[in-house]
C-alpha cells in the first residue's frame, strides 16, 4: 500500500513541476513581448536586460560592482 501512496505523491509532484514549467514559459514569453514592444519603440533591449539585473542587487552589491568595473576600465584604458 505504501507504494502506491509514494508513487501518488511523486505523480502529484510531477504534475506539479509540469504545471509550473508551463506558466513559467507563459511568462517568460510575456517578458519577451515587452523587450520587443520597448524595442519598437526604439528603447535598448539589452541595456533594459541590465538594468532589470542591477535593479535586482542591493545597492551596496551593486556600487561595488560598479567600482570594480572602473578599476578594470581604467586599468585597460577604457575610460
């Protein structure tokens, strides 16, 4: 009987994950939609990509990460 009972939960899991898989695709084509409607509308669509990705740090993560890219930059002779 256990068997049955474990084999139903790992079913449910899975069907779980699958349903999420979906609604994860669904979104991640709604973000597309929106980077080529801003891209139409003659924004940057990576410069937007980098700036969601900033927006995700802390800003203490994000001025040290800044600060490292000016030392690289300056060291290089990118200034």
């Amino acid at each position: 009987m256990s068997d049955n009972i474990a084999a139903e939960q790992l079913r449910l899991f899975i069907e779980r994950i699958e349903r999420l898989e979906e609604e994860k695709k669904g979104m991640s084509e709604d973000i597309s939609d929106v980077y080529s409607e801003a891209k139409s509308q003659g924004f940057d669509a990576k410069t937007m990509r980098a700036i969601v990705r900033l927006r995700k740090l802390d800003k203490h993560v994000r001025d040290e990460a800044e600060a490292l890219l000016d030392t690289y930059k300056a060291a290089l002779g990118l200034d």
